[in-house]
C-alpha cells in the first residue's frame, strides 16, 4: 500500500494538510500562481512521504533477509526460518 493511500484512510494532521492544499490547488477563485503554489507543495508532500515509506519498506525487507543465529549448546547456530 502507497504511503499516500495509508495518510488518506487514516485521520491524521497531515491528512488534513493535504487535503487543504488539494482544496487550495482547485480553488478557482484563488489567482491562478497560488493555486500552482499549493499543487507543487501536494506534489512535494506526497513524493517525500512514498520516499520516506520505501526507505522504511526497504529496510524493513533487509532486516527479514538477515540469517537469524541462535546459541545452542555454546556454539552459534544458523536457523531456518
């Protein structure tokens, strides 16, 4: 799941951040600068976040990929997951 679709079905802060911007980027009656000003901070917002969730997801995978070691009778032992 995308880091955008997880802030959008939570409640949160920064859900209610964005969509304030969304609000903004489509109000019409805003001049036409601040409504492109509000769209590149969502696009900004919502790019850190999917970066920020695929550097956790990466180091999530790497750390299940590690060889987990047990100590059994004084010796350490590799063990199938």
């Amino acid at each position: 799941m995308s880091w955008l679709h997880n802030v959008l079905a939570g409640d949160s802060e920064i859900k209610g951040e964005l969509q304030e911007l969304a609000a903004r980027a489509h109000d019409e009656t805003l001049p036409a600068k601040e409504r492109l000003v509000a769209m590149m901070e969502l696009g900004s917002a919502v790019e850190a976040g999917e970066k920020i969730q695929a550097a956790i997801n990466e180091l999530e995978e790497s750390v299940d990929d590690e060889p987990k070691y047990v100590w059994r009778n004084g010796a350490k032992v590799k063990v199938d997951k």
